[in-house]
C-alpha cells in the first residue's frame, strides 16, 4: 500500500550509473494517485498487476528498443555537430587563407611594378643614340639587377605556401651597399625626372662597402 521503498528505491538509483537505455517499471496492484506525480516522471512504465508475463515481456523489449533509438539519436546528434563544427573550422580557415592570399596578391602586383617599370625606362634611355658608352653600361647593368629583383618577386608568388600564409622569407647575403644604393638613385632619379623633380643622393657620412642584409626587401622598403 506504500510507495515509500520503491521512493527510496528511486533516490539511491541516481547514484548508480546504469545505461542510459536502461527503462524504469513499475508494477503495482493499486492506481497511483496525483501526490505521487514528481515520483512517475522517474518511472517510463506503470504496469497494474497481475499482468500476463508474454504481455509484460512485450512491453520490457519495446521499451529497450525506444532507449536504445533514443541514445543512438543522440549519439547521432552529437556527431554531426562535431562534424559542423569541425566543418566551420575549416571554412574559416580556407577564408582565412583566401584573405591573406588576396592581400598577399595584391602587394605583389605592386612591387612587381618597381622593378618592371625600372627595366622599361632604362631600356627606353638606351633607345637614345647619343647615349654614351659609359652610360649605356651603367644602365644595362641597372636593368640587369631589376631583372633579378623582379625574378625574386615572381618566385616569391609562385610559392603558394608564402602566398596562402601571407609571410615571404628574409635572406640574409652580402652585398655591396654602394652599387646597391647607385642602383636605387638612378632608378628614383627616374622617376623623378618623369615627374619634372630633381633627385640627389648624397651620404654625409662614410659608408660601408659590403652589408650583409636582404636586397630585395631593403629595395622593396625603399621603393614604398
């Protein structure tokens, strides 16, 4: 006539970890009253007894095989918001690496200019027959030194793990900080003209005649 063991029953089963899938029945001669509510919201089955046993048995294996649909949705659930969420991930990466690329791109095209437009000004000066020899020399090796320098920035877009990353490489090489300076003067002095602009270059103090630097980037900085 008590429901008072089958309670405490219930209490001591939240300590006890059993199967999600595991179904809770009650069987019980009388009719539950409505005092005892918070207590049949713990149970998945009320059974009146007597009951026949093949009926009872019926009821047990439907149960099992609803917890059982039920924990295997879940497990369903949880998976394909692991795969989402690995899928956002992803697809934050990938834009991640399209935006460096854009940017990356988009400054390469920029230096690719410098150089590109040094070599076709140099080469438009040589088009000048009363160049002299000396000058003539002076400007093709200007034009060759572009050349190298527009070739380092063309293999610098061609690595595409640079490009994806946004990053490019710092070298570390001597080389002869005068001619490297001469080479940037005529190629401002250029420019310069071009605009109606004189350019001079001129150091107030002794300079060293090798450095050990990266050219192409020191040239790039300067350029900019």
């Amino acid at each position: 006539p008590s429901f008072t063991r089958f309670s405490n029953w219930i209490e001591r089963r939240k300590a006890i970890e059993l199967p999600k899938f595991l179904p809770v029945l009650l069987l019980t001669p009388q009719r539950p009253t409505e005092s005892m509510a918070s207590l049949w919201q713990k149970i998945d089955e009320i059974l009146l007894t007597p009951i026949n046993k093949v009926e009872l048995q019926g009821r047990i294996d439907n149960l099992l095989r609803t917890r059982k649909l039920s924990v295997e949705n879940d497990k369903l659930l949880k998976r394909s918001h692991a795969e989402v969420s690995e899928l956002e991930i992803l697809k934050n990466e990938a834009d991640r690496a399209n935006s460096a690329k854009s940017t990356f791109l988009a400054n390469m095209s920029h230096e690719i200019r410098t150089p590109l437009g040094a070599i076709m000004g140099f080469i438009s000066l040589l088009k000048d027959p009363e160049v002299s020899r000396e000058a003539t020399a002076n400007y093709i090796s200007i034009i060759d030194r572009n050349s190298n320098h527009l070739m380092r920035i063309i293999d610098d877009v061609l690595d595409l793990a640079k490009v994806e990353a946004g990053k490019i490489g710092i070298e570390k090489i001597e080389f002869s900080l005068t001619e490297f300076l001469a080479d940037f003067s005529s190629l401002s002095g250029l420019r310069a003209r071009e605009n109606g602009i004189t350019f001079e270059f001129k150091s107030e103090t002794l300079l060293p005649e090798y450095v050990i630097s990266d050219p192409t980037r020191l040239r790039q900085i300067l350029s900019n």
